[in-house]
C-alpha cells in the first residue's frame, strides 16, 4: 500500500520514522511519500519538503512567511492527490494538518489517520469539530486523552502506547552507563552532573537558558552540561555560555539523562524523556509579562499542569516553574529539594514509577502500524 506522511518538525520525524518502520515489517509493499526529515529518508520512499522549510513558530514568524505557508499547503494538497495513496498519515502539527484533512475530506475518498493527536485538551477544544468532520482514525500515545476524545466527546480513538517509551526502552538497552567515556569523550569533569534542557527553539533557549545558568551554578560540587537542540547552531549558544563553566553536548540528550543526577527542563517531551531516565527534575518555562500569562494560564487553559509527567499522573509529580513563579529563587530552592539528600527526591522517583506504569509497555509503533494495516486491508 502506498502511505503518505506529513510532519512538520523534528520529534515528528522521529516519531514517523519509527511507525514507518513498523508499516514496513507489517506490509512488506509499503511506499512512502513524505512532508519529512532526515529519520524518515533514511527508512527510506521520497521526500517532497523538508519540515524545515515548514516549521514557523509564534504570531510573528507566521506572518513574515504566510505567502510561503500557502504555497506549501497548496503544493502538498496537489502532491497528495497526484500521487492517490492508500491513506495520508498526519502526525502531530495540527495548525498545518487539520487544513490538509480538511482539504482531502472535501475533495478525495483517501482515508486521514492522525498518529499524535492534536493536543486540543490544552486549548482549542473547538478543533473536536474539525477531527470528529475530517480524520477517519486518531491514534493517541496518551492516556489521559481516551478520556476526553471518548469520555467527553464521545469520539473513539486508538490508545496504542507512547514512543517516548520506546525511543527510552531502546537506548537504554543499547547503550550501557558508562560515566568515564562520557567524561573523555565530551572533556568534562569527573563530577555529579545537573543537566540542562533548555527546549529546542531560538526563543525558549533565549527565555530560559540564562536563568538556568544563574540557579544551576549555585551547586557547586556540580558540573553543568547542557543537551544543545537539534539544527540550533553552536554559535547560538556561545552567547548565553561564554565566561561560564557550563559545558554542552550536541546530539547526546539521551546519554546525558543518563548520567545526570538532577536536571532543569523546559516543558515539552523533554520532561517524559527525563522521567523514564528517572532523572528528578525541575519544569521551568519562562514568558513574557509573567503574571498577565499565569492569570491566563488559571482562567483559559483547560489543563492543571503543563508538563506530560503530571498530565500523565494527574497530580504533581515534578515542580512547574512557570512565568511568574519561574525565578532564579524559586530554581534553586526546588533544585536544593530534589539533589541528593534532598526531600522530595525519593517522592519524585516514586512517582515517576507510576508515569511509567500508566504509559504502559514499548511498542507504540508496531501496535500503531498494525492497526492501520488491519483498518485499511478492511
């Protein structure tokens, strides 16, 4: 069967890598065609763009470069329709997605699977309408989200696991601890680590990396290292590094999780992968006019936390310091409480046995391609 993908940034590529795989071993005549990355070229099929040609973030950005956001729209609506596959897989990017279902729903009988769903339990519930309208079968790698898509909205979805898991399971299994090669291999000290993650945009490292820095340094008998994103240049950082004796790694997140004792993370994916490391942690997510931000935050976000661990967990399991609660202070205090010999250290870990429980068993992309297979040989 022929299998039409579109991501749109780099944990997408990851994520649609490993379910290409999966679709390949389930159908041996799979053919891809792809909005993609570099994982998903190397599984191999054709890639029409690149998500770095589709990937901008933020109000302004958008605008500057709306002329181009059409155009590729428009380019991967005629691409879909020439190329009349099997099924088009969307996975997670729900700004650009949700218009290409849309489109197909309107204009073609290809069936819409959409592997990540959209994560409109946060904001933008409005969106059911449109999913419900255009996406033949959502595959969720949350939990908590069959509850809301079948609980609240009566919608069925497929929970098939989350390749977090997997991604963590596998690594771990690769790669045994091994603290004195990565202490050669990057020229680093032979002390504890407190790592550093400080998100994977220009604009997060710039809110978040300064102040991590500031409270980070307070321990001293710690080194600092800090996991670079992916295509951020090392230029970038030297600004935010310079005169400092943090260190930092390129394409080594994992093998840093591993050896950390502790870690400042900022929202996102980042915060589960530390949990399955069994890293203790600390969710730090500055923005601008802090207190307007946390007064939205209580009075228009759906959700009670912003990071997966405690979404997951439905209860705090990892401190959130988030626009005004996010300062040096307030860092280094929940820093202090989870170190070793620290309060809540032992708690945390606990809790974190409970994510990995609820998270349930590696596998998300082989059940995942499975289901789709099945669905579409029906």
């Amino acid at each position: 069967m022929r299998y039409y993908l579109i991501v749109g940034e780099a944990s997408g590529d990851l994520h649609a890598s490993h379910l290409m795989a999966a679709l390949k071993d389930e159908d041996p005549r799979a053919e891809f065609r792809f909005l993609g990355g570099d994982l998903m070229a190397a599984v191999g099929g054709t890639m029409v763009k690149h998500y770095k040609e589709l990937a901008y973030m933020g109000f302004i950005p958008v605008l500057l470069h709306l002329r181009t956001i059409f155009a590729n729209m428009k380019r991967c609506k005629e691409d879909i329709v020439a190329w009349n596959p099997d099924v088009v897989i969307l996975v997670d990017y729900p700004g650009f997605n949700l218009s290409i279902a849309k489109f197909l729903r309107a204009n073609t009988r290809i069936p819409v699977y959409y592997y990540i769903s959209p994560k409109i339990w946060a904001w933008k519930e409005y969106r059911i309408k449109n999913i419900r309208r255009d996406v033949d079968e959502l595959f969720s790698i949350l939990p908590f989200e069959v509850d809301f898509f079948e609980g609240k909205h009566h919608y069925p979805i497929h929970y098939v696991g989350n390749p977090t898991m997997d991604e963590v399971t596998a690594y771990r299994k690769a790669h045994p601890v091994d603290f004195e090669s990565f202490v050669a291999e990057n020229n680093l000290e032979h002390k504890p680590v407190i790592a550093l993650l400080a998100g994977s945009r220009k604009q997060e490292i710039k809110d978040n990396l300064p102040d991590m820095l500031k409270a980070a340094s307070a321990f001293s008998r710690y080194q600092l290292v800090l996991a670079a994103a992916p295509g951020i240049a090392p230029e970038y950082y030297e600004q935010f590094l310079k005169g400092g004796e943090a260190r930092i790694v390129f394409g080594q997140t994992y093998r840093l999780l591993q050896h950390a004792t502790a870690a400042l993370v900022t929202s996102g994916t980042a915060t589960l992968e530390t949990s399955l490391f069994r890293v203790p942690q600390v969710v730090c997510y500055h923005t601008p006019v802090g207190k307007l931000i946390s007064f939205l935050r209580r009075h228009i976000l759906k959700v009670k936390f912003i990071s997966l661990v405690n979404l997951i967990a439905d209860r705090e399991i990892v401190k959130e310091l988030v626009a005004d609660t996010m300062t040096v202070e307030n860092m280094i205090h929940e820093l202090g409480q989870i170190l070793p010999d620290g309060v809540a250290r032992e708690k945390m870990l606990e809790g974190y046995t409970c994510v990995a429980e609820r998270l349930g068993e590696a596998g998300a992309p082989r059940r995942a391609a499975k289901k789709m297979v099945d669905l579409l040989k029906k």
